[in-house]
C-alpha cells in the first residue's frame, strides 16, 4: 500500500506540473505492484490523464484564440474554455481566463451599440450568455442575449424559459421593440411545437383514432412557419402508418407462418395483400424470400439424389436427374455449376475409352513380358554325320543312292528316309513350351529328333 500510494501521490503532482511522461510511468509501474486493487487505480489514472491532456490542448486552443484580440475570436475562445471540465487540474485557469475575456467582449459589444448595430452587438452577447455569471444577468443585452440563446434549442421549455426573460426588460430600455418582436416569433414556435408535440404523443398509440388526431394537430402548424417542413414529414409518416393498421395484422400471420417453416402457408396469406398496398413492398421482400426457401426444400432431395449418384460413378444419370431442376428455381445455380462438373468428367472419360490401342511391335515388352519368354536351346545336329543307328561300322555309306535304288533317266523326288536334317533346324512344336504367367519357369522341355530310317545297302 505504500509502494502504491507513493506512486499515486507522484503521478498527481506530474498532472499538476503537466508532466505526462512522469505520470504516465506511474501507471506502469502500478500495475508491476501485481494486484487487482492497484491495476485497477492504474487504469483510472490512465483514464484521468487523457482528460487532463484534453483539457490542457483546449484551454491552450482558447488561448490561441484569444491572442488575436478581435470580437469573433474573443467570444469563441470563452466557449471552448468553458467546455473544460470543473475536475480537470487546468480548470481554474481556466475560469479566470474567461473572467479577463468577458469584459473585453462586452466592450466589442458597447462599441456596436454606439455605432447604432444593435442587433450586432446583441448577437455578439448571445455567443457567451452561457458563460455570465449572475453579476451580468441584469442588463437587457444579457437578458435578450440568453433568450436568444435559450430559443435557439428549439425545445417546448426552451421557448417557454426565452419568453419569460424577454418580457423583463422593461418598456424603457433600447431592446424593448427588439425583445417584443422575438416574443411574437417564440411564441409562434411555442404554439407550432405544442402542436407537433401534442400530435407525436398521439401517433404513439398506433391506434386509428390517435393517428387521426395526430394528423389533424399538424395541420395546425401554419403555412410559411420552420416547423411546417416537420409538420409535412410526420403527417406523410402518420398516414402511411394508418394505412397499414388493416394489413399488419395478416402480415404478422404470414411471419409467424414462416417461422415454423410453413412457407406454403405463408405465401398463401400474402396473395391476399392487393398490389396497391401501403406495405407492398415489404410483402414483396417476404415473398421471394420465401418462396426460395420452399423451393430449396422441394428441389433439394433431387440434387442430392444426384450427388449420390454422381459418386458412384452414374454420370449420365446424374446429369439427367439434376437437370430436373429449372432454370428459375432457388436450386437452380447450384445445379447447373454440378451439370458442368459432371459433363466435364463424362467427357474426360469418354475421351480416355475411345484412346487407341498400340500394337505390340510398336511398344517395347515390359519387364515382365521379357521375363516370361522361354529360353531354347537350337539342337546340335551335323549335317553329314549320320547317327549310329544308321551306320554300319566300317562302311561309308554312299554320298549318292545307288542305281538299284533309282530308275534310269527319272530322277526321284527325296524321301523323307533319305532326307538330310538341315545344319540350323527349326524347333518343332513340340519343342516349343508356351510361357507360363507364373514367376518362376520351368526349363523348357524338348523332343528328341527324328531319327532317319537307315538306307538300303547295295
């Protein structure tokens, strides 16, 4: 508490001296005490120290303007310095500095009068009448000058306060005539605000009778007055407002309709509502916010039943079933931008199965076409050397057939028997294996060769 209270007591004597660095460290290190009760006076003090700033740029402001010792900026620097606050620490600096002001004001406002302005200097007093203190109240310029100030509010009471001060300067005096015409003015208004005010206070029953009555108090408000451009928007307001009493009744049924989801119901209620209606175009609002909101219900099962089946890969189909959906339906930008996406997907698709195919001499095998071909082993037979079982140890058999074996002059075709197998023969199929799919392969597994028959010895 002492650590805090010192830092408050420091952090007041820095507003006094307008020391905003030092004060504004006094707030930062209250809230380094670390409780609630401290961070708390921290923020009020912060909070004071922005007004005292305000004030200190105001008062600084009027000072300002008061250096220019003309009549105008006197008067507005007497204003903006009463606007600083009593609690501000610059608030009684400010006050004498009006009191030094005022005085010279009035002496602007005396050199008026004597140059014949009346209404100059009666104007220049109206500027500070609020700034007089009592010890001013009893000149008639004052008088007048706050009357005017008080009219100038515009207000029932503000008139009635206006009128009462006017008429206390007496017939003798200068403003006499001028105080009277403000009375017949004010009194005027005071008639046309009694009025406009006797004719709200009626309008606020939202009755029939109130509104009638209300409009018939407006009227009263003459022709050529300021209040009758009022008096004209309220009266338009007031029977538009009476129009409506008939059709507010069913427009709040169709709302509460529409608030349970009746949305059928509802818009059957606003078709009783005629064109010409004071509250047509809220009914119309109404209206299509409804009937989008029912049409959305209708519609949604048949894009949905798209979507499902749209995923399970029916394109086609679900193209055809959101389609169902017109054009000018709540639905109806959500369906299309759905058909858009599908047909783009059908057509990706339909371009991918009309693809042609490549041949095989085109495309190289994979490696696991090249991994299932069989390896054959080319037979090893020599050409010019019979088999064993065609030989006779010893013998050579003859290169060419004997003469028994042929007919003179025809040269035989050769047999099968006396055919030589060539040097490179070609596999049979029997000793071509077909590859299997399986990863592992077998070796393949050949014939034996055909042995030739043995020629006939001679």
């Amino acid at each position: 508490m002492g650590d805090g209270g010192n830092l408050l007591a420091t952090a007041e004597a820095a507003l006094r001296h307008q020391d905003w660095g030092l004060a504004l460290l006094q707030v930062k290190l209250m809230n380094q005490l670390g409780t609630d009760y401290w961070r708390e006076q921290a923020q009020k003090l912060s909070v004071r120290i922005s007004q005292e700033q305000d004030a200190w740029v105001q008062l600084v402001q009027a000072r300002d303007l008061a250096a220019w010792l003309t009549a105008n900026e006197l008067a507005a620097a007497v204003m903006l310095a009463l606007k600083i606050p009593p609690e501000a620490v610059v608030y009684s600096q400010a006050q004498a500095d009006i009191r030094r002001w005022i005085p010279e004001v009035f002496a602007y406002a005396e050199e008026r009068l004597t140059a014949g302005d009346r209404e100059g200097a009666l104007a220049l007093i109206e500027k500070i009448a609020p700034a007089l203190d009592v010890s001013y109240h009893d000149r008639p310029i004052v008088i007048l000058g706050q009357a005017k100030a008080l009219a100038a509010k515009g207000t029932v009471l503000g008139y009635w306060e206006a009128i009462a001060r006017a008429r206390q300067i007496p017939i003798t005096d200068p403003f006499y005539e001028s105080a009277q015409a403000y009375l017949n003015t004010w009194q005027q208004r005071l008639r046309n605000q009694q009025h406009l005010q006797w004719a709200t206070w009626l309008a606020n029953t939202r009755l029939r009778w109130g509104y009638a009555l209300a409009i018939a108090q407006a009227r009263q408000v003459p022709l050529g007055q300021p209040e009758r451009a009022q008096a004209q928007g309220l009266i338009a307001l007031w029977q538009r407002d009476l129009g409506t009493i008939d059709e507010r009744p069913l427009l709040h049924a169709a709302i509460a309709l529409a608030e349970r989801k009746q949305y059928q119901a509802a818009l059957g209620v606003l078709q009783s509502f005629p064109r010409n209606a004071v509250l047509a175009s809220v009914v119309a609002n109404y209206r299509d916010q409804w009937q989008a909101k029912l049409e959305e219900i209708q519609d949604r099962p048949i894009l949905d039943r798209a979507i499902r089946l749209a995923r399970q890969g029916k394109l086609e189909e679900a193209i055809r079933t959101a389609e169902q959906i017109g054009r000018d339906r709540a639905l109806s930008p959500e369906a299309l931008n759905r058909i858009w996406q599908w047909d783009y997907e059908l057509s990706l698709r339909q371009r991918q199965q009309a693809a042609p195919t490549p041949a095989w001499w085109d495309s190289p095998p994979t490696t696991s076409e090249r991994t299932a071909e069989p390896v054959t082993e080319p037979e090893s037979a020599s050409p010019a050397t019979p088999t064993a079982e065609a030989t006779t140890p010893g013998v050579s058999p003859p290169a060419t057939p004997t003469p028994e074996a042929t007919t003179p002059g025809v040269s035989p075709p050769p047999t099968p028997e006396t055919t030589i197998a060539p040097a490179s023969p070609s596999p049979t199929p029997e000793a071509t294996v077909v590859p299997t799919p399986t990863p592992v392969q077998s070796p393949p597994v050949q014939s034996p060769p055909a042995e030739p028959e043995p020629t006939a010895t001679p």
